[in-house]
C-alpha cells in the first residue's frame, strides 16, 4: 500500500520523534512529507506508535495519511533532480 504522510506537529521534540519514526518506514521527501510503501500492518504499527507515544496534540497539530493507488503512482512525476515518486535510490542511503 502506497501512503503520503504529512504533518503539521508544533512541537519540535514530537516533531523529530514522528519524523524519526517515518524514516524507519520509508522516504522523507519534503520537510514533513513521507513516501511510504508499507503493509496495513506496518500502517497500524505507525499508527499505534504515535498513539503510545503521544505525537499527535490533537487540537494544535495534524498528521495526513493520503493512500495513493498504483495507477496513480505510475502517473506521479518529481520537477526537480530526484527519483520519481516512491521511487528508491539506493545509491543515496
């Protein structure tokens, strides 16, 4: 399953922990915009951790999981000098 994940957490200590969190699952590619491709299990492990660890204060911060589809993956495109979107260069880690 193909996710966007962006966020919007004011606190720079939750901040960080959140982004720590979803590089462990997939690529940062914007300041707070995630590329993920990740089992529904892995997907409720994510949410289950920002749960446990409280990352989200719910009337001042915002977390966005957009679940995108193949077909609109393969009509993705990046202006720019990166890897097409969810798109992994390996060379780079």
């Amino acid at each position: 399953m193909y996710y966007l994940i962006t966020y919007d957490i004011a606190n720079t200590k939750r901040r960080n922990k959140l982004s720590e969190l979803l590089e462990k699952y997939g690529l940062r590619v914007n300041y707070s915009v995630f590329e993920l491709d990740i089992s529904k299990k892995e997907l409720k492990e994510i949410i289950a951790t920002i749960k446990k660890k409280k990352l989200l204060k719910k009337k001042v911060d915002s977390i966005r999981f957009y679940a995108l589809c193949v077909d609109n993956i393969d009509k993705s495109f990046e202006l720019g000098n990166r890897n097409k979107p969810f798109e992994v260069n390996y060379n780079a880690i």
